[in-house]
C-alpha cells in the first residue's frame, strides 16, 4: 500500500469477548485493511483495537465497527473506571505512509459526517481535527462524563456537536472522532488499593498540572487485580520517554510508601520508543539504530525503504558509514518538503488545482528519496562484478543510466514544484509570502543538486551515446532553471 492511515478506536466494552469480536469482525471484513492488535480490560471495561489499510478502506472499516458497537452495547448498564462518553468513545486517525495530518483531518471530518447522519449519534471533532479550540482535547469533551456533556450540549451553543443529533443517542451516547499523532497509552500499576495515592501521583506526573511535556494522567482502581494504576497518554514520547515517564511515576510512589508492581502497554508502540527508552536505561553512548540486529538483517537483505523512515531515521540513515541514503534522497527530500510548504499555501488559498498538483509532486519526489538509494546501490552492485565477466560493462553502463535519471526526474519535479510556488506566491498573504519563498528557494536547490549528480554520472559513463538523451535533459533543465532564478 502506498498510502497507510492507522485508526485506534476505543470501545466501552472490556468484559463481553462476543462483543469485541464483533467488532473485531466488521474490521476483518472490509478489504484493504489490515488489523493490527486489540486489547480488552475488565476494570476500564474498556477495548482498544488497532487497524490500518487505505483511507477510505480504514473510514469503512470504523464506521462498520462504529455500526456494530451500537448495536450491541449499552451505555445504561455499563459501568467502568475509564472515562467515556459513548459506545464508541473515541476514533483518532493517523497518519503513516503516503498520508497527512490534513486528509486524517478529512477523513475525521467525513466519517463524522456519516455517523450522525445514518446513526444518529452527535459528533464531536478533536485534536486536529477539531472545529473548536475548546473541543480540541479529549478530556475536555469528557469532562463530567455523559451527564456533563448532556448538560453542556442542552446549555450551551458552543457545544453544539459538529454532526448529528444536539442530544445524545439514548444507548450509545456520543462519540469523540478526531485525527492526532501517534501517541502510547502506558500504565503503570501499584502494590495499593489507594485510589486517592493514584489520582494524586497522576496530577503530579501530567502536564496540565505542571508535570511531564507530553503526558496525560489518570489514577484509577483496579478491583480485579486489588491494586490502583496510573494511567497515561504519552502524546510525544520523543519529548517524555516511557522510561522517564515510568521513573517519575515510580519516585512518587515511594514518597507515599507504595511500590510498583509493574507497567504495561496499551495498544503498540513504536520501535523506536522502545530503543530509546533501552539507550536511556543502559547508558549507551553513542548508540546508532542500525546496530539494532533486525534492521541490520532487514538492510542487508534489501528490505528497509528509505522512503518509510522517520525524519530521525533518515538522519540516522544519510549520516551513517554507507553510500545509501546519500545526495540524491536528500535532494529529493528536501523537495518533497518544498511542495509540501507549496500545499500549506494552497489550501489557505483554497486553490485546488495548486493544491492538487502540489500533493503529487510531494509524493512523487518523496518516492523518489528512495529510487535514488535503489538506483545506486545497483550501480554498486554492478562495479562488484567480476572484471572478467562479460555483462560486466552493460550492466554498469545501464546502472548508470539509471542512476542518472533519477536525480534529473528529481530535479524536473522539482522545476514544477518552483513554477507553481511561483504562481501562488502573487496570491497569498504576506504572512504566507515568505514561507512559499523559502519552498521555492529549497525547490531551486534540489534542482541545482539534481542536475549536478547528473553531470557527473554523465562524465563517468564509458558509453557516451548512451547519455546523449540524459545530456539533452540536463540543458533543458539548466534553461528552466536559469528562468526559475530570475522569478525568485
């Protein structure tokens, strides 16, 4: 798939098995979907289910889940430690692959739609999503629980929900959709049956109340486990790790006398939070991803794909001891975020032809980040033949080839990346003046880089007549550059 959009949605149902595989079902059934992990717990009568597949696959798969948890669970009778407002309590999109944080945006926006109007439940939009500031975070909405937000809805305006009914839906109640990024639910248990303790160390650890960047607390009872937690959302564990999290829960709960019993995951996390929180442990100095055994495994079998990294993973990447990633994915990169800046403007502008012409070529080029590494690592491969081997000048010479009009289709992409930044740039606000300027800057730039790993591809080649239809691009491409400069 090229283009991934994971989903988590959150049911109020941690105790009934048929219930939640129901719901595991309607997923399962839509195609281009892929499910990923699911959870239940009895305390927080509570299951978190995690999917992924296209965008309109993952919006189908969440509205039949949606459809299916309101026909089988009601609110009236249910009765858990986690907050909740609905059946279906909260579905947040993220993007993975391919995607952005505006089209989850969108999707919020139109599964929203969907639900109030066929299930007649009110919507409320969150996080980026959001329609209103003070609808953004997820515990404003849940403030007071269902009451509180009946009352808020029958009071106040501003509360009115952004689709369906102003009232809640008699069993299901209501439901909070929203788009974010990927965030981890960690929970951290004590030896105690201290409620109080638990809800006094989560104000002390979460942001709002002045504790960790990044964190969300609760302090909840576990009566089937005869212990209390501290349950949290670590909303960017880059700023605040699980480790740091887990060691200031820990040191509180030695003021008060209460050990830890232990923490657990809720849904997946990423890769690298879990390296970054074994480096932090074990005092590694100087550690360097690729050292992990599976992705040293996975990049020397051919499997790892520049282009599905993390911006810390391409660094990572580009600054290690090999020839790939290098200039050319850079290149590419830097103008894949150059269409982007272009994008930003045109949808403030709400200029869809721009916005659309934009968007492809920010995919184009960020698939081209990894051609560029492909390309030379089969040109590599090809000089590791044997001298005495016939196909050896061919297959170099074709390598070559190729390892040269990538970086010309990278620097032609970006040609067109500058002419409608340039266009767009008579029609924005001065405020956004400048940022289309600096994408256009960035484009020129990968235009600049492109040509010159031509040139010198070009000169290497043993088989001139070969280059001939590269060399006549690269002086088209010069011309439309030379052009681009004066209109910068």
């Amino acid at each position: 798939m090229d283009h991934i959009v994971e989903c988590v949605p959150n049911f109020s149902e941690g105790r009934n098995r048929a219930t939640v595989q129901a719901i595991l079902d309607a997923v399962t059934s839509t195609s281009d979907v892929v499910y990923l992990d699911h959870s239940m717990d009895p305390d927080h009568h509570r299951a978190v289910l995690t999917f992924c597949g296209t965008p309109e696959a993952v919006v189908e798969a969440a509205f039949r889940a949606i459809r299916t948890a309101t026909d089988l669970i009601d609110l009236r009778s249910h009765a858990g430690v986690h907050p909740r407002v609905g059946a279906t309590d909260v579905v947040p999109f993220i993007p993975i692959k391919g995607t952005t944080m505006d089209e989850c945006v969108r999707l919020a926006g139109r599964l929203g739609s969907q639900v109030g109007r066929e299930l007649e439940i009110p919507v409320f939009l969150y996080e980026r999503a959001a329609s209103r500031a003070d609808h953004a975070s997820l515990e404003a909405v849940r403030r007071g629980g269902l009451d509180g937000l009946a009352f808020r809805m029958a009071s106040d305006p501003d509360w009115a929900p952004d689709f369906g009914p102003t009232r809640l839906h008699r069993t299901a109640g209501a439901i909070v959709i929203g788009a974010r990024p990927p965030l981890i639910a960690y929970n951290v248990n004590l030896l105690s049956t201290e409620v109080d303790k638990a809800r006094a160390i989560a104000r002390t650890v979460r942001h709002s109340n002045g504790g960790l960047p990044h964190v969300k607390a609760i302090g909840v009872e576990l009566p089937t486990r005869r212990m209390v937690q501290v349950a949290m959302n670590l909303t960017d564990y880059c700023v605040t790790s699980i480790l740091t999290a887990f060691q200031a829960v820990t040191v509180e709960a030695e003021k008060r006398g209460i050990s830890v019993a232990g923490s657990e995951l809720i849904g997946l996390i990423p890769q690298a939070a879990l390296e970054q929180a074994a480096v932090a442990s074990l005092t590694l100095e100087r550690f360097d991803p690729s050292r992990v055994l599976e992705r040293r495994i996975a990049e020397a079998m051919g499997e790892k794909d520049t282009s599905d990294q993390t911006i810390e993973g391409f660094l990572n990447a580009v600054s290690d001891s090999k020839p790939t990633p290098a200039g050319g994915s850079v290149a590419a990169l830097v103008g894949a975020l150059a269409a982007s800046l272009g994008v930003m403007g045109a949808r403030l502008v709400k200029q869809s032809d721009g916005e659309t012409t934009l968007l492809q070529l920010s995919r184009r080029l960020y698939k081209l980040v990894q051609a560029d590494a492909s390309a030379y690592k089969a040109l590599l491969k090809a000089h590791k033949i044997q001298k005495d081997q016939p196909d050896r000048p061919a297959t170099i010479s074709t390598a070559l080839l190729k390892a040269t009009e990538v970086p010309l289709e990278i620097a032609e992409r970006a040609c067109e990346v500058a002419r409608v930044l340039h266009g767009l740039r008579q029609v924005v606000k001065p405020a956004v003046y400048s940022d289309l300027t600096v994408g256009m800057i960035l484009a020129l730039a990968t235009v600049e880089a492109g040509l010159f790993t031509a040139q010198i591809n070009v000169k290497l080649s043993s088989n001139q007549s070969v280059m001939e239809p590269p060399q006549a691009k690269i002086i088209k491409i010069r011309e439309s550059l030379e052009e681009l400069r004066r209109l910068c």
